[in-house]
C-alpha cells in the first residue's frame, strides 16, 4: 500500500463515525467475499437517518397540541382526566385565561425558533453536521422530557413551563438546516422534488406519530405525552452520532460538486480489497478538531467560503419565497397546534379522538408534498405550483369550516384534502426550492450555502408559524371562523407573493416552446 494511501486511512479513524467502521469491520469479517457499492450504501443510510432525525423533531412538537385540552378542562365535566389542584385542569391552566397561556407557550417556542433559525443555518455551514444534529437531538429530548416531568414534580410556574419551550425552540433549530444540508451533499438535482417529496413525509410522519404517541398517555398521564418522545428523540440522536456521514468526500464518494483533489496512483491489491466496503478517506482537516472544519487561505477545506446573510438574500427568489413561507407556515402550524382542540370543540368526541382525527390532515400532507414534487420536476415550476395549490386550499379551508363537522366522513375528506394542499407547498418550498436556490448558477458551484438559504427561507416562514398559532389563540375566542378567515387570507397573501416568479416561470416556458417549433 501507498504511503499517501495509508495517510489517508488513517485519516479515516479519526473522521468516520465509530458506527460505521464498526459495520466495515463486521462485513470484512463475516462477509469479505462480498463487494457493496459503497456510494449506494451511504446515500441510503443518510436517507434514512435524515428521516428518521427530523421524524423525531416533528415527533417531539406535536404533544403539546394533544395535552392542551386536558390541561385545561370544562369544570362542569363528569369526568375529571388528570389530577390537578381543582377540576378544571393543571395550574397554572385551570383559569379562564387558559387559552392566552397556551398561545404564550406556542410563542415561546415558536418565536425563539425563529429568531435561533437564522444562527443555526449559520452555525451549520461551520461544524460538522453529525456532531450539530446528534446534540441537537438529545437537547430536544432532555426538554420534552422536563415539560412533562413538570406534572410530576407538580412544577406550576409559568415562568418554567415558558423556558424549557424558549430551550426547546433553539434546539430543535439544528434539524432543518442540518437535514436538508445533508440531502444536497449527498444527492443530485435529478429528481430533486420527487426525492425531497418523499423525503419530506418525515414531517407528516413525525405529527401523526407525536400525535398517536400523546393520545395514547393523554387521558392517564399527560406526562408521558412528553417524556416517551423526549426518550426517542435523544437514542435517535444517538444513532445519528454512531453512523451519521457529514459529506460524500468523507468516505471517498464523488461530491456534488467539489475541489478535491483525488489520489489517481495505481491500486496495489491491498487497495482493491478495501474497496469492496471501505471508508476510503480523502484529508480533511478537521482531524484533530472533528466538530470544526479549520479555514484556510481559501475559506475552508475545500476552497469554498461560507456565504453571508446578505448575499443568500441575494440570491434571485430568496426573498419571496421565503415571505410566501411565512403566511405558508402559519396557515399549517395553527392546525398543528391547535387543530385537537378545534375538533373537540366543534364536535362531541373526547381529547384521545380528537387527536387521533386531527392526524388525517398530516395524511394528506405526505401525499401533498410528493405530488408537489413530482408536478415541480415535471414542469420545472415550482412557484406555478406551489400557487395553484394555494388557490384551491382557501375554498376547501372555508368549506371544512361550514360543513366539517357535520359528519365523520365528510371531516376525514375535507381534512385530508385541506393537508394536501395547504402541505403541498409547505414542503415544495422547504425541501425542493430550498435546495435549488442554495446551489443557485449565481453561487458559482459553492456548496456551502445550503444552510444559510434553508435558514434563511424556512426562519422566515417559523417567524409565520409563531405568529398564527399566537394570533389563533386571541382570535378564537371570539369565534372559531374568524381563525379560519385569518387562514384564507394569509393563504391568499402567500399566493400573491408569488405572482412575479410565476410570471417569470410562464414566460420561461413559453419561449422554450417557441424555439422547439
């Protein structure tokens, strides 16, 4: 073997996850006649991983909107669901003001999300994005696991259950750039919404499972509720740490686009052995610091230099995209946290069927986001798409408002379809767009602004998703219609913001057409 060759082998041991050369060594050994296609093996395990991550943050969010209907209760019920100092709920949400404090637990949240959002992408295009997800992940646990532990202790202090939601908040801001970072390393443009479509259910996903998993403690221990996703999140971040790979130079991958320079010396035998299922190393100069890339003369280990917040917002579509976020995220995060409350509400059913209703809007999101995808690559217009789609979610939400609680039936069609189409572009901007604006023609082929744009766009649209659950709060107490009227027309606003890169999407084709003919 090669003198640069074994430099870079031993490399290896001190960039790869301990997980995955613990699997190279279990193959050689079990399986050495075998040959893997190493590319193939790794872009599914960070398909996989990535998922299954940001499943467990969207898991670990959605308890809260299960719990609020038996932390605050009707006192004049037969039937008390928790024990609490009186019969109308868990002080301090046994008053009437109860609904002002859970809009103040969702802001707390929301808005220290947002505001951390735009210093997490920055964060994320600097550090390793294993070390930054794993950490994030089991944060987000240890805080899930103390607002429910809070029921067992008998904490009753606002000012507590209002910081461990602000601590949540910043951490669950490692997901989004984290993920969708780690796509665009390690996938291509070939597909990218159909890929990112499918990939995206994890959000969905993550809402129906936090959903069924809080439904199930609700009514015996509301604190479970919080504590058994709280644990899943920290072990799955965990994982991530064991088998996470940051990027496809790495593990001797081609990048997307990259400037390393690449060992062409003849193989010996040796090197051909190791190349049936091995993590073959180029330097990296994070050896000695693995959570830190050390810059150089260049701007970093590959000669690309981080981009800053200015300059993402230069990118052409940035801006109205992410304002379409905005007034996007608001309209579906005021039906993830509030949604179990509305049915239960509008309907006779009780707290665990409620909920259990509600994940039906997320059903029709999975669907949503794909075929949002499949019509984006398609076409090549994401902005059309996400437009029309936006068009024909403002009539099915007033529809759903008038006649969804007539029957069972006619509120699991209008759910499921009001999900497709208000998720739809939700997804398409947050995954797909994202993507193709942060490896924008203006960037030159710099990869290292895929977290700075996601950031960017999908902090804007979190500043949206803690103004409509806040907004909701006030509002519904004057009647439940005036929220859905505040959701038709941020649905129509978002549309709207839209028009200009429709325009330019329209003329686009257009001229395509007419040079074929």
């Amino acid at each position: 073997m090669s003198p640069h060759r074994t430099r870079r082998m031993s490399h290896s041991y001190n960039d790869i996850p301990v997980g995955v050369l613990a699997v190279q060594k279990l193959a050689r050994s079990c399986c050495p006649q075998l040959r893997w296609k190493k590319e193939t093996i790794f872009k599914a395990s960070t398909f996989v991983l990535t998922y299954l991550a940001y499943t467990c943050y969207h898991m670990s969010r959605k308890p809260i909107s299960v719990v609020k209907s038996v932390l605050h209760t009707n006192c004049s019920d037969t039937v008390v669901h928790n024990t609490s100092s009186n019969d109308c709920g868990y002080a301090p949400f046994d008053d009437s003001n109860a609904p002002a404090l859970f809009a103040a637990l969702d802001s707390a949240f929301l808005f220290s999300y947002a505001a951390a959002m735009f210093v997490s992408g920055f964060v994320a295009e600097r550090v390793s994005l294993r070390y930054f997800l794993a950490f994030g992940m089991i944060f987000s646990g240890v805080f899930s696991y103390l607002f429910g532990i809070a029921k067992t202790w008998s904490i009753h202090a606002m000012s507590y259950f209002i910081f461990v939601q602000v601590c949540a908040g910043i951490s669950q801001t490692t997901g989004w750039p984290g993920v969708v970072a780690l796509i665009g390393r390690w996938f291509g443009k070939s597909k990218r919404g159909l890929i990112f479509g499918i990939w995206n259910s994890h959000t969905s996903i993550g809402n129906i499972l936090g959903t069924l998993i809080a439904a199930q403690y609700v009514e015996k221990d509301w604190a479970l509720s919080f504590i058994m996703p709280g644990i899943i999140i920290a072990v799955i971040g965990f994982v991530l740490f064991l088998f996470l790979v940051d990027c496809p130079e790495m593990v001797g991958c081609n990048p997307q686009a990259s400037s390393t320079v690449v060992d062409r010396s003849p193989p010996n035998d040796s090197d051909i052995e190791d190349n049936a299922y091995d993590a073959d190393v180029n330097y990296r100069p994070s050896e000695r610091t693995p959570i830190l890339d050390r810059p150089t003369a260049h701007g970093n280990a590959h000669g690309e230099r981080p981009i800053g917040l200015k300059d993402a917002l230069l990118i052409p579509g940035v801006i109205e995209f992410s304002l379409c976020l905005f007034f996007s995220k608001l309209v579906s995060y005021t039906f993830l946290y509030w949604l179990p409350l509305y049915i239960q509400s509008s309907s006779t059913l009780g707290p665990t069927l409620s909920a259990d209703l509600s994940i039906l809007f997320d059903v029709g999101g999975i669907f949503g986001a794909i075929v949002a995808g499949m019509i984006s690559d398609w076409s090549g217009m994401s902005a059309t798409t996400c437009t029309v789609m936006l068009f024909l979610a403002s009539p099915v939400l007033l529809v759903y408002q008038e006649y969804g609680a007539t029957s069972v039936f006619v509120s699991v069609f209008l759910l499921m379809v009001a999900g497709f189409l208000v998720n739809g572009p939700y997804a398409l901007i947050t995954t797909s767009v994202s993507a193709e604006l942060g490896q924008h023609s203006s960037l030159e082929g710099n990869a290292k602004a895929l977290a700075t744009v996601t950031a960017i766009i999908d902090g804007t649209g979190s500043i949206g998703a803690a103004v409509g659950p806040l907004m909701a709060g006030m509002i519904s107490s004057a009647g439940w219609q005036n929220v859905f009227y505040m959701l038709i027309i941020s649905d129509f606003i978002a549309m709207l913001l839209l028009v200009r890169l429709v325009k330019k999407e329209c003329t686009r084709v257009t001229r395509s057409r007419i040079r074929i003919e």
